[in-house]
C-alpha cells in the first residue's frame, strides 16, 4: 500500500539519505540546498511510502495560486526513486495516491520539471511514462548541450579500448582559438570568493541579454560555504583581471556550468575557449557529461541560436529539459 505524507524537518536525516543513495538525484535536493530559499519558495515537499520504507521523494514548493511546483527555486525536481525495486507501475500508483492526497488539500494543479536523463545513475524516465498516461501537457522544453567526455576519453574499437581526447571533437574555429590562446600570457584559478564570478556574471547577462542572475552573491556564496565540493568558481585572468569565468555544479555524473560569463576583452580574445578546454580536459575528464546549460528563453520558444553554436563547437550535442502540467481539478 501507498502511502503519502508531507515533509517535515524531522524527516531531514531520512531524507537526505535517500536522497544519496538514490539512482536519480543530485545535491540540488538535499535539504541544505533546498532551505537556503525557504523565504522565497513555501516548501511542500512529499515523501511516499510502500510499507515501512521510503518509495519516492518530491521536491516541491507550493504558489499562492495553489499550485504544486516540483521544484520552482531547482532547475529539475521530480520522483526521487531508490536503486531498485520501485519500477514504472509503482510510479504510477504513487502518482495516483498523490493526486488523491493532494486534490484533499486543495491543490490546484502539478507543475513538473524532470530530471534531465544524463543526471541519472539508471534510467528513470518512469515518471514521464506516468505523466502521459495522467494527461499531463508538456509546457516547455528547454535545448540544452553535453559534452560524453568519459565515454570520448576512452572509446572501444572492436575488442580495443584507445584513449580519445575531447579536443578531437571540437570544430576548426574552437581549436583555431584554443592555437590562439596559446600565445597569451593568462592564467586560470578558482576562487572561493562568490563575489568576483557573480560581478561579472550580473554585468554579461545585462549586457548581452538584458537579463540577472538567478542568484545573489549573497546566496552564491552560502551555497559555496554549504557545497564547498560540489559548486567550484573559475576564473581566468589576463592583463592582471579576471576575463572569464565558469561556476561549475559537479553532482558527481554531470560537470554543469550553472554560470558562463565574460569581461568585452574577454569576448574580443575568445578567452572563454581555453577556460572551458582546462575544465573539459583536466579537471572533470572523469565526469561522464559537461553540461553547458540551455540556450533558451520564453519556455523554449525562443532559441538563441549563436549561443547553442558557441557550445556546440565544443563537440556538445542535445539534452532536452521538459516541463509538464498537470490538471488536478
């Protein structure tokens, strides 16, 4: 038997252990990194059971227009599923227990963002599967771009393994900025200190898209202190000033660059290229994806498509992040 509660902070230990040892989850749901914006977004996180035991998790915030959002302040949410033993019938039983649950409380509706499929330890896409047989409508999709570095770094030829280099998979205009780079005299650090990447970061997005960061360096920075492992700042300096940075949040599968910016120098001498090769190539070679992020606006109606050649010249190829709604009524 199914059954649903919600959250409370005396599941904190529970969950967060569920949470890592899950087949589909990353740091982004463990409660440190859920309540930094508890002010921001009202949790209503759920947790089914199938007996005694932990089936799912939902990372989830609730609107005042009474809509369920899984999760508003996360770039994905979704089912949290253990290893094994909860499969695609189980999902659609505990998605039809939920439902009743929250049509009691007076929910309105389910607004579902799924976890992207290269962030899964396992395939997980039975929520998907649930939500069509549901009627969920999907409301967006959003193009992102990955690099498999892992599997480029050590491909099989017939009974064979042979070690490849992301940088075969480059185009000629990213290697031709890479020979470039070369000759200049820059160096790249990472930083602890939010402060520098956020600055630039807020002043590129206004620049070039009229557009803020989701976060403040106030926020960037608790989460840094909270995730020291997980999110990292780099930065590469060149006439004695940062010129171009990447916040990277590692979750151990995926290297995502949640922030990319640039210094008009920076643009001008194409430093962004040789920072992100450094990263791809000598830091998180072991990561099975880079994940550079989507290149959208407006839901995915919007493709900025200049923006999805830049990272695609990197060798990066699609990942769709989908979004769903679900009628409760």
């Amino acid at each position: 038997m199914i059954t649903i509660s919600r959250y409370t902070p005396e599941s904190r230990h529970e969950w967060d252990k569920f949470v890592r040892d899950a087949r589909n989850s990353t740091f982004l749901f463990l409660r440190d990194y859920m309540d930094y914006h508890a002010d921001r977004f009202k949790d209503c996180s759920w947790i089914a059971r199938k007996g005694s035991g932990i089936a799912a998790i939902l990372p989830a915030n609730v609107s005042e227009d009474g809509i369920l959002h899984s999760h508003q302040g996360l770039t994905y949410g979704g089912w949290v599923l253990p290893e094994r033993h909860v499969d695609g019938a189980d999902i659609l039983d505990i998605f039809e227990a939920a439902i009743e649950k929250w049509k009691d409380e007076g929910y309105k509706a389910l607004d579902y963002k799924p976890l992207p499929y290269i962030y899964s330890l396992h395939p997980s896409q039975e929520d998907e599967y649930a939500l069509f047989r549901l009627g969920a409508v999907r409301t967006e999709c959003n193009l992102s771009t990955a690099i498999p570095i892992a599997e480029i770094c050590r491909q099989v030829i017939g009974n064979e393994e042979s070690s490849d280099s992301p940088r075969s998979f480059y185009n000629k205009l990213r290697r031709r900025a890479l020979s470039k780079s070369a000759r200049l005299d820059f160096t790249i650090k990472e930083y602890n200190d939010a402060a520098p990447i956020m600055a630039m970061t807020t002043a590129c997005l206004k620049e070039r898209h009229d557009a803020a960061p989701v976060h403040s360096i106030k926020e960037m920075q608790t989460l840094k202190d909270l995730f020291p492992e997980q999110i990292r700042f780099w930065i590469l300096e060149y006439a004695s000033s940062p010129q171009a940075a990447v916040c990277i949040y590692d979750t151990g599968r995926v290297a995502h660059a949640q922030y990319i910016a640039t210094t008009t120098l920076g643009r001008e001498l194409d430093l962004l290229t040789p920072l992100i090769d450094y990263l791809i190539n000598e830091i998180y070679t072991s990561r099975p994806y880079f994940d550079f992020g989507i290149s959208n606006e407006n839901g995915g109606q919007y493709l900025n498509r200049g923006l999805l050649r830049h990272k695609a010249s990197f060798g990066a190829t699609g990942v769709a992040y989908n979004r769903y709604f679900l009628d409760l009524a």
